[in-house]
C-alpha cells in the first residue's frame, strides 16, 4: 500500500477537528483526568476501559460510581484493602460486569503494585518491540494469577486468541500519548512509543476504515487490527494511532467521506 497525501491530508484535518479537550466532556477518557496522581489515573482509567462498551452515557455514568466507591482515592482504596467490605460494592453491574468482576479487579490490581511493579511496571520494557500485543498477553496473565471466576476473564481481552483487545488498545492510548490538545494523558510515555500503539478497532473505526480503504478484511479481530495498523503507519509511523480520533470522528459525527 502506497500513502495517498490526499488521504493523508483529510485524516489529518480530522485529527485536528476531533483531538481537541471538547472531545473528554462525552467520552471514557474523562474519568482517569478527575486524577492527578499517576496511580490513580492508571487504575480509574482501567475500570474507565474495561467497562467501554454499550452506551456512552452508561459507560460514563457507571464509571464514576465505581469511583465513588472507591471514595475518590483509587490507589489508596485498592492498596488498604477497602474492597474487602462488601457492602461498598454491592450491588453493582454494567451490562455483564458485576460486583464479583470489581471485587477480583481490586484485589489483583493490589497484587500487582504489590508484586509487579504496578500496572506501569507490567507494560514497561518492551521499547524495541514494534506492537504491544505480547504485553497485553502478559498483563492477562498476570492479572489473574490469583483464585478467580472463569467469569472474570471476558472483561479482559486476549490478543493471543484473537481478539483486536480495543479497550486495552485504547488505555495504552490514553496513557502513552502525549498531545499537544491534553486530550491523552502520556503518563507511560517514558516506557513506550506512540509508535508501538495499535488503534482501538470498535465499529466505528473499523467501519469508516473500510470506507476509506486504510482496512480489508471484515471482522474486528486481530488480523484485522494488525492490517490497520500497517495503513495508519504508513500515513504516520511516529504516532499512528493519532488517527483514532479522525476515525471515531468521522463515525459518530457521520461525516461525509
């Protein structure tokens, strides 16, 4: 595949149209910026990610009472052990996700800034790797080395089965970029490149994709993603994934292509 500089320039007038702070107001992003404490925009945004899917409007709304619960300190909350007393969290659910999924989450996040150097630790150290999907693999596994329900686990997607992992991809996003607009956060950016970033391939992008002919193949899986990111590469191999926000955009928005 060639770079088309027409398409290149239409992307990047998205880009600049989409990636600006107007676009937190209605999107999961907001939650982890309620922090100014890297840990606990690490571990609100998680929750942020893990439940992104549905109705914005839900997803946002059920974010923050899982903040609430945490008494808007999430590091502190999940370091002492204040999941343990269960009437903080029950009732809870978003779509599938229920109060026996928070409780797992909150135990194994402690394990991991316990045991593994926190969540930044576990994703740190792969600099010379051009994809992140081996990360995402160990982080899984990882993540639930503890007693678990099987239950658990279709809240954290697997790369290594087939999965495009779109809201694990769109963490990393958050939490590596570092825009000029303050839209993504970049508090990873010492770790990993921008350029090691895969899009969050959902609906929306995957289908405007398509359209645009930066996409082939139909489903939304990991064959899929890895064939997206070679096209967004090309148009910009420092900071591909930029173009998730023209994507997304140009999706919801309707936008004529």
């Amino acid at each position: 595949m060639e770079i088309d500089s027409i398409l290149k320039e239409y992307l990047d007038e998205k880009v600049y149209e989409f990636q600006r702070p107007e676009f937190i107001e209605f999107d999961p992003l907001q939650i982890p910026h309620l922090f100014d404490l890297p840990e606990d925009q690490e571990i609100s945004g998680f929750f942020a990610a893990t439940i992104a899917w549905g109705n914005r409007k839900s997803i946002l709304s059920n974010a923050r009472k899982i903040i609430e619960r945490m008494g808007h300190s999430p590091f502190e909350f999940v370091m002492e052990s204040k999941w343990r007393h269960q009437e903080i969290l029950m009732p809870f659910v978003h779509r599938t996700f229920n109060e026996h999924d928070l409780q797992y989450f909150f135990k194994s996040l402690r394990n991991i800034y316990i045991n593994h150097n926190g969540m930044k630790g576990l994703f740190g150290g792969k600099k010379n790797e051009p994809y992140l999907n081996e990360c995402i693999v160990n982080f899984r596994k990882v993540f639930f080395e503890l007693d678990h329900l099987q239950r658990s686990e279709k809240h954290v997607s697997d790369p290594s089965k087939g999965s495009a992992a779109k809201r694990l991809n769109m963490m990393l996003r958050w939490f590596v970029r570092k825009d000029v607009s303050g839209v993504d956060l970049g508090i990873w950016n010492d770790i990993i490149q921008p350029s090691q970033l895969s899009c969050p391939l959902d609906v929306h992008s995957g289908n405007v994709a398509r359209q645009l002919g930066l996409l082939s193949r139909k489903q939304n899986d990991a064959r899929a993603l890895r064939e997206l990111d070679c096209s967004l590469r090309l148009l910009d191999p420092i900071d591909p994934v930029k173009y998730d926000f023209a994507l997304f955009g140009i999706g919801v928005s309707k936008s004529q292509i």
